[in-house]
C-alpha cells in the first residue's frame, strides 16, 4: 500500500495531490474537506434564483502544460476565450489598466503629476527598496504612486504597503517606460497589451468551480470526505484527530490549511508565536444581479479596478460577460464587487457591507440607474443580491514573511508534513489555482518519487527533471 498520504482540503492545492496520486496508481490516501463543497476559494455557486457566481474573479491562464491538457480532457464542451480588458475607473474616467501606461486619459493637472513623477526619476538607476510603498515610489514617481498605486494597494490588501516585501513582485506589476508613456498621450493610444493574462479562458458553463467539481469526480468517492475538520495535528505521534472525535494516523501530510492555523493544531508554542505574526485579509463578494442587458459603457470591460475611497470595493466584475450562462437569462447582467478588511478584524455581516457595496456602484457606475431602481419598489424587485465571504481572502507577503514561512515549513517537512497552496505555503506570488494545484502535484511527486518541487518557491518554473516525471 505504501505510506498513508493524508491531505488536508479539498482546494486546488488538495485535488492536484489527489489526481497526481490516482495517475501513479498510489491508492493509500484520504482528502479530509471542512466544508460541504470542493473546490475552496475556487468554487462556484448557483443560487436561488439561478445566477452563477465564482468567489471573486479566476480565470485561466495556465502556466503549465500538464494542467492545460488537464483543462481540455475535464470540460469537452469547452471554454470561452476572452481578451482581458481591464480598467481603472477614477476621477469619474476610464483609464485602461496598466494605468501607468494610459493615465492620459485623466484631467490634466492629474496627467502633469504622473508625468512629473516619471520624469523626476529620470533615468537614475532604481534604488534596492526595503518594501513595498518604497518601491512604488522608486519606480512610478509621486504621480502615480499618490493617485493609484498606493491607494490601490493598500485598498486591496487592506494593509499599508510600507509593511509590505518588494521581493514577491515577479510579473505582477509592470514597470513604466518613460519614452512609451510620451508616445501614448502623444498619439493618444491605449497601451494594453501586458500581463500574463492578456488572453483567458473561462468554462462555459457553471463558473470556475466547474473545473474542481470535474477534477473531484474523477477521484474515488471514497477518497474525499467533506465536512470533515481538523481539529488536532500531532506532530510526534503523526496522528489527527477530527471534530468528529475520530483519530487518523498519516505516514505523510498535505495540507492547504492556512499556516497559522496549522500550526495552532499542533499546539507548538515557537510555531504559533511565528506565524501568528502573518498577516492576511479577509474577502467579501458582493453580487448583483440585475433583469437588464448590461449597459454599453461597461460591455467591453472583464474587470475594473476602483482605487478611491468612494467605494468600499477594490474591484467589480461584469461577470455575465464572462458567459451568459451565469445569469438566467441572457438578457440580464451580472456584477461581483470584492473589498477586503484586515485579517485581524471581526467578520462583517452581509447587509453591511451589501449596503456600502450598492452605494458604491450607484456612485461610480451611474450608467447602471441604481439610483433610481432604489428609489422605485416596482425596480428594487429586479435587483438581485448574493453575498459571499472568506476569513482567508489573501496571505499578505509582509517583510517578515519569507523569513517565517521559510523556517516553519521547513520545521514542518521534518515531520513529514507539506503545507502547500495558497494560504498553506502562504505566498500570493504563487496562489492563483493552477499555481495551487501544481503544487499539490509537485507535492506528490515529491512524496513517490523525490523530484524537486518548483512551484511555491519559484512561481512558474517547472524544471526539466519534473517535466519528465509528468510526461511532458
């Protein structure tokens, strides 16, 4: 039989160790899932009234071969291609995103502050920053970094980014060319052709959460067990013990479980002190859906981010336009709007933050007569509300991160266990889900054969020994 490999959640992360395990024919294993639902953050709901929604905004892009034929065995029916057309909307404006690159369609004392900025800096060499916001302002200037960097960011990861590492960047965030900005608000041109995810792939039916259901099935049954907890992980004696009174010993752990939590289990004192210091951010969504087509000014946009503070949200999302499918008729719309809040912070109830939610939409988007429909009884009923939220929306990379997850998780591979994933290896650098997912396979590759893993050390890179291992 092997070693009795457990897995902790049934995320991108846990399904990738699974399906790895099923294809190398190693059957000695169990997924154990808190919530009745695989798929984690990466799940889609339909709701009541039959609109679909994804928790927050995924799309492929996949870095890697081995998932990409994965992707086109799963779903035959296949998926949409959608050419990203993201915006920033500011100051009442359009501005295509990168901003950086397009910030000539602001007023123009605005226009002359992000100028001025970039050519402050010149062509000076870029200083080594010592964390985030130093970097910004190293490499945008105080035009950009006062108009959209800075409050972009620590509106998305609702912490300042001074206490922020500039190490986890990576293809993130581009960096500006002085000459190419002249020569866009020259000619007057939207530069957007940039980011690993210029070009996307959307399933065309049932959200995101579709790909995790299908990876799920194809997995025994009796393999995943849902609404199963962890409530003990015994570090010495490599048992686990269930909310359920239940014990399970493991040879070998998986786990996607956030770190911090982890290491709670453990009740290892050094390592709860260590990762007690992470910081990360709680998400809520907030969905609307409306018995309306969507109006033109937003018909060609994928998602828009929304840096000031006359909305609680950092990004809304047309998502009907990802596939019609999501709503429940063709003729209707659909929005996703996401704020964060400090992980520290207790949870918001729905109604708050679907109420501040709305009177940021009605605010910015006046396109969408919310006003209005708010005002009329007959209208209020054609709007539609559902609201998702998660403790754990982002792991923050502070300066101190790399420092403590480095250490922990090499405290925890000497007993056996692999914390993986978003939250489990605790790096956003490489926390979309096909990065998860890899690394769950990774994972196990690791476990039965002693490949290397790439991923959540270096986001991306799969070396040639691995591309063996997986038939590439």
């Amino acid at each position: 039989m092997g070693k009795r490999i457990v897995i902790i959640g049934a995320g991108p992360c846990g399904l990738g160790a699974a399906h790895r395990l099923e294809e190398l024919g190693h059957q000695n294993y169990i997924i154990y899932e808190q919530n009745s639902y695989v798929g984690g953050l990466s799940a889609s709901f339909r709701d009541s009234k039959c609109y679909t929604w994804d928790f927050a905004v995924h799309v492929l892009h996949s870095h890697y071969e081995y998932m990409d034929r994965l992707l086109k065995h799963l779903l035959p029916d296949g998926y949409y291609k959608h050419i990203r057309k993201s915006w920033v909307r500011l100051y009442g404006c359009w501005v295509p995103y990168p901003f950086q690159y397009n910030f000539w369609h602001l007023p123009q004392h605005i226009r002359e502050e992000c100028l001025g900025g970039l050519e402050k800096l010149g062509d000076s060499p870029k200083k080594s920053a010592s964390n985030f916001k130093e970097w910004i302002y190293d490499q945008f200037g105080e035009g950009i970094a006062n108009h959209f960097m800075i409050p972009y960011n620590r509106k998305n990861w609702s912490t300042d980014p001074s206490q922020m590492g500039a190490n986890w960047l990576g293809d993130r965030v581009p960096s500006v060319d002085l000459q190419r900005v002249k020569r866009n608000m020259a000619a007057g041109v939207d530069d957007i052709d940039w980011g690993p995810n210029a070009l996307f792939m959307f399933p065309k039916n049932g959200g995101t959460g579709r790909i995790f259901n299908a990876i799920a099935k194809e997995i025994p049954p009796d393999k995943i067990r849902l609404k199963s907890q962890i409530v003990v992980l015994n570090l010495q004696s490599k048992e686990l013990t269930l909310s359920d009174g239940s014990v399970e010993h493991f040879d070998v752990l998986i786990s996607s479980t956030p770190l911090n939590l982890l290491c709670r289990m453990c009740n290892e004192q050094r390592l709860s002190q260590m990762t007690d210091q992470l910081r990360f951010s709680h998400t809520y969504v907030s969905c609307l859906g409306l018995e309306r087509s969507i109006p033109k000014e937003m018909s060609d946009k994928t998602w828009i981010y929304c840096p000031a503070d006359d909305a609680c949200f950092y990004r809304i999302t047309p998502f009907s336009l990802f596939s019609s499918s999501h709503t429940p008729s063709p003729e209707m719309c659909s929005f996703m709007c996401e704020t964060s809040r400090p992980g520290e912070d207790v949870m918001l109830n729905a109604d708050s933050f679907d109420r501040d939610t709305l009177s940021g939409i009605s605010h910015l988007f006046p396109c969408l007569g919310l006003d209005e429909a708010e005002s009329s009884n007959k209208n209020k009923e054609q709007i539609h509300h559902y609201s998702m939220c998660a403790e754990y929306g982002y792991p923050v990379p502070t300066i101190n991160r790399d420092a403590i997850v480095h250490e922990v998780l090499n405290d925890l591979l000497a007993h056996g266990v692999y914390s993986r994933g978003r939250f489990g290896a605790w790096k956003y650098e490489a926390g979309n889900m096909d990065h998860s997912f890899m690394q769950g396979v990774e994972a196990a590759d690791h476990i039965i054969y002693g490949t290397e893993e790439i991923t959540w050390r270096y986001p991306g890179k799969v070396n040639n020994g691995l591309l063996k291992v997986l038939g590439k």
